[in-house]
C-alpha cells in the first residue's frame, strides 16, 4: 500500500514537472548574430524552433537567415540532431558530412564537422564548437576542435 502512494506521488511530480517545464521547450526563438573574424563582420539572423511533437519528422528545426539548416546536396549533407531551450540558453547539435571533392585539380578525402552552438539568452553570448575530420575544411582550417565567439540579441520569443 505505501509503494503504491509513493508512486502516485512521483507520478505527480513528474506531470507537474512537464506541466511547468513545456512553456519552455514549446517555442520559437530568433537572434540577430553578429560574427567578427579579422576586419570581415557579418550580421545573420538565426531562428531555432524547438520540436512541435514526440514523432522524428516533428523535430526541431535551425534556420540561418531563413536557410534550413537540416539539408541535403549533391556535395553532402548537414542534420540538426537535438534542439535544447531553458530559460538560460539555447544550444543545438549539428552534424555535416561532406562528399569527396575535387577542387581546381586537387582532390580532397570525405569529411565532417560536428558542431554544438550554444547562446546564453541573458548576455546574447553564442559559443560554436567545431570538430572537423578530413575533408577541404580539414586541409584548409586543419583538423581538430575550434571554438568560435559570436555576439547575438534576441529579436522576438513566441511561443
């Protein structure tokens, strides 16, 4: 009888949990982003929309200036594995493949770069971590982990 009331009660504290937490997953959040690398600056908006259901084709979803960041090309492909929201930050996992390529003549190995972006919602703050494995980016940025410091502001919350 006592394992039956205890479950009950963390029962309750789990639906009361996703009860509070889901205005928190369930929304739209968009940034203006502002990237400095030596004397280039670029300004971008970037929109992550967190999952709409529990099915795979309803999963979140990351767009860079309206450019869905989950496509597929001739040259490879690029997926957004996970889309995470608190009410501190909001990161997301990618994951790039690219096909072996020949440019002007010289012919570079398949690669990958994984990346997680994560943007304190209270500084603006955005942090990118790069791992790249063989492949042109491998050749021309080198192999191995990069991290990347961006500035961003907050251009609307909808829910």
């Amino acid at each position: 009888m006592k394992l039956h009331v205890c479950m009950f009660g963390l029962s309750s504290l789990l639906l009361m949990q996703l009860l509070f937490a889901a205005p928190v997953f369930a929304q739209s959040l968009a940034f203006q982003c502002t990237r400095m690398e030596g004397d280039l600056t670029e300004t971008y908006e970037l929109q992550i929309k967190s999952a709409t259901g529990s099915l795979p084709s309803q999963k979140g979803k990351v767009y860079l200036d309206g450019r869905d960041l989950d496509r597929v090309g001739a040259d490879g492909h690029q997926t957004i594995k996970n889309i995470f929201i608190t009410k501190e930050q909001v990161s997301y996992l990618s994951d790039t493949r690219f096909e072996a390529e020949v440019l002007e003549g010289v012919s570079y190995l398949p690669g990958s770069v994984t990346s997680i972006v994560i943007v304190d919602r209270v500084s603006g703050g955005l942090r990118r971590v790069d791992t790249i494995v063989g492949g042109i980016l491998a050749a021309s940025l080198g192999e191995g982990t990069k991290s990347y410091e961006e500035q961003c502001a907050p251009l609307k919350d909808s829910k």
